[in-house]
C-alpha cells in the first residue's frame, strides 16, 4: 500500500503563512502589483477551496480542480493562475510546510497570442519589408 503524503503540522492558519509569503516577496524587491496578484490569486483558492488544507490529497485535488475550470479560458489567465499558486507552493516546500508542490505536474498552456487585425497600410508596409528581405538577402 502506497504511503499516503501529508503536510506537515504547524500551529499556523494559511492566512499567517499568506502574510508571511507576501512579506517574503517584498523583501525580494517585487512591485506591489504582483505581491497584490499573489494575494487575489491564493485568495480566490483558498475561498474556492476553504477544506484544501486539510492534508495533501485534497490540497492536490483541490489545485487539479481550480485548474481545470480555468483549462477553458486564455491560456494567459490559466497560466497566471497556475504561476501564482505555483510560486506560493514552492516557498510552502522551502519551508517545510508541504513535501511537493501540487501544481508542480500541471503544465503552463502554449500562449498563441492574440490575432490582431492589421489596416491595409500596415500590411503593405510589412509585406514590401519581407520582399526586401528575401532580395537582399
């Protein structure tokens, strides 16, 4: 029988852990918007998934469950979603409060950009610099 993982026992709320990563990455010099993107990101989880905690099983489910519900939108928003909660995971194991990291195994979605339209000008204009391109060499 498989050995069940488990996170570690602390006497500390999520919330305390959240404070003191967001402190963690003050200190490493990052913009307030993104400590404040970490915040909403790990707060939207955690509201979505307030038994997540409990132990790593449902922590993992839990990680697989946001995910997947954001598997349908732009592969922007699932890749900040996941880079968030990902960041936040990480420091979680350098601290020894979880062994792995959940959204470890879940891979970022290939961004194809945006199609933009472009006026008739432009297009000209992009089209007489791949002929020269090609002629010159």
């Amino acid at each position: 029988m498989g050995k069940k993982r488990q996170m570690q026992v602390f006497k500390r709320t999520w919330n305390e852990w959240l404070k003191d990563f967001l402190l963690y990455k003050k200190a490493e010099g990052r913009a307030d918007t993104t400590i404040n993107d970490y915040e909403y990101h790990i707060n939207l989880f955690s509201r979505r998934f307030p038994n997540a905690w409990n132990d790593f099983d449902s922590l993992k489910q839990a990680v697989y469950q946001h995910l997947a519900e954001a598997s349908d939108k732009a592969a922007a928003t699932f890749n900040i979603r996941r880079e968030y909660l990902h960041g936040f995971f990480s420091w979680l194991v350098e601290e020894g409060v979880l062994n792995k990291n959940p959204v470890t195994a879940i891979q970022k979605k290939k961004d194809i950009g945006k199609i933009r339209g472009v006026d008739e000008e432009t297009h000209k204009q992009l089209i007489a610099l791949q002929i020269e391109k090609l002629l010159l060499g």
